[in-house]
C-alpha cells in the first residue's frame, strides 16, 4: 500500500505487521512519521474529545458477517482524549508518550440501549511501545480466543486531520 500524500504523517499507514503467539497479539503500525513532538488539547477540538488513535479491530473467529449483525469482537486501542478543562490548558506540545492512553475493549449487548457497544475488558494489561527509529507504534494485548484465523483492522485517527485504514489482514 502507498502512503496518501494528504494525510498527516501520524497517521498515514505505510503498512501494518501482525503477529500472534498463543493468544496475545502484537500488531504494528508502520506510519509516515511520528514526530518528536505533537501537539495536544487543539483548538477545534472539544473536551474528553479522542484527539489522535490508533486503533487495532479483531473479529477472533475470521468470519466476518456484517449483515448478520457479527463484526468485530475486540479492539485495541492507543488514543489520547483533550483536557481542555484541566489545568493543562490548550495546545500543549509534548511527546506521544507522556500522553497516550491504551485500552483492550470488547464488543457487548447492552441489553438497556438494545445495541452493541465497547466495554473495557477489566484486568488485561494492553501496552502500546513507540519507536521513532522504525516509524512504528505497536500495540499488543491478549485477546481470549484469538488464532491465525482471526482477521484484523488497522485504523488511525486524527480528529481534525482525518483517518487512514487497512483491513483486513
């Protein structure tokens, strides 16, 4: 895949490389570039807004049913949410690491909204590892029932930018 030439380079996917040992998942993201410094808490975007993500779908059995209602199980996610509120203030600049967050999240019914939703899974211990050498940030988590037949979807977010995508591997 080319990168696109109009995205910003945080989140332009150049490719993506997963692999799976029993059932954790190390699943990485080969961007344009991922500066130094990024700036956070942007003007346009509102409180406990995700600004940046980078997020990793996982349908666990690879058979994918959109029009039955089945998509994806789990979702790996690395994202970091505006505080404008705080006493952090706006248009911080710091480096991705002192900002972002990573969350594993499956998808449930909730029986109250008659609807799927994400719902963190309580006690998995996601981990995000960001290299500036190889351009990469990589997520990795386990995930109950995953196998070499599980698909993934790569995604990455900007909330003023833009996103980029690649599915499935």
């Amino acid at each position: 895949m080319d990168a696109v030439d109009n995205l910003p380079r945080h989140i332009n996917i150049i490719k993506t490389r997963s692999n799976r040992v029993g059932e954790t998942i190390h699943a990485r993201f080969y961007l344009r570039e991922i500066p130094e410094m990024m700036t956070f808490n942007r003007d346009g975007v509102g409180d406990t807004v995700l600004e940046y993500m980078w997020t990793v779908s996982v349908d666990v059995d690879g058979r994918m049913e959109p029009w039955l209602g089945h998509e994806y199980d789990f979702m790996m996610a690395a994202f970091t949410k505006a505080s404008v509120v705080s006493e952090r203030g706006r248009n911080l600049v710091r480096p991705l690491e002192n900002m972002i967050e990573v969350e594993l999240y499956e998808r449930v019914f909730d029986e109250s909204l008659e609807a799927y939703t994400w719902v963190e899974v309580e006690g998995s211990n996601p981990r995000v590892t960001i290299s500036r050498e190889d351009q990469t940030i990589k997520l990795t988590s386990e995930i109950p029932g995953v196998s070499q037949e599980s698909l993934l979807h790569f995604r990455s977010f900007d909330a003023l930018l833009g996103e980029d995508c690649i599915s499935p591997e």
